[in-house]
C-alpha cells in the first residue's frame, strides 16, 4: 500500500504542473490566432490599394509608353516607363530631362 501511496502524491504534485502547461499552450494559441488575424488584416489593406498612384493630367507620357514606376517629390515627377526610360518632368507637365536605357 505504500507503493500506491507515493504514485498518487506524486501525481498531486505534477497537477499544478500540468494545469500551468495547459495554461501556456493557451495563451500561446490565443496570442497565434490574433497573429494571423492581424498579418491577414494589414494583407488584406495592403493588397487592396492602388498598385500605382494616378498620374497628374497634365502629364503625357510619349507615344506607345506606359508608366511602370511612379515617384512624386516636391519640385518634380519621376516617371519610369514599361522600356526602362526615365523621365522627369515639373508639375506644370513639362518634361525636362529623359535619360534612355
């Protein structure tokens, strides 16, 4: 009978153990799920904006180009096209520089 005695106090003592792993495996699931609801709301907002801002206007791209990459900045406009040039212009429209591939 001691035997049975020491298998049952030392399952009392592993209890407390056993209710604090359950507690972690928890919480560690909970802070998880709330992980991959917040990655899949900034994708979501992320991925559903414009790929590329509208350009101005007044702005005309050459004959058969079309912008690939846009950057605004204060003075002037960059305008990177489908064939690699780029062109600057102001924000009146005007281009002033176009520097070839």
């Amino acid at each position: 009978m001691d035997r049975n005695d020491k298998r049952e106090n030392g399952s009392e003592e592993a209890l407390p153990m056993l209710r604090w792993l359950r507690l972690l495996v928890t919480s560690l699931a909970v802070v998880m799920g709330v992980g991959i609801i917040a990655i899949v709301a900034l994708l979501w907002l992320r991925l559903g904006e414009r790929p590329l801002p509208e350009l101005p206007p007044q702005i005309a791209l050459p004959e058969g180009e079309s912008a690939a990459a846009v950057t605004f900045a204060r003075d002037w406009l960059v305008v990177v096209t489908d064939s690699g040039k780029v062109l600057l212009y102001d924000h009146q429209g005007k281009l002033r520089e176009e520097v070839q591939p």
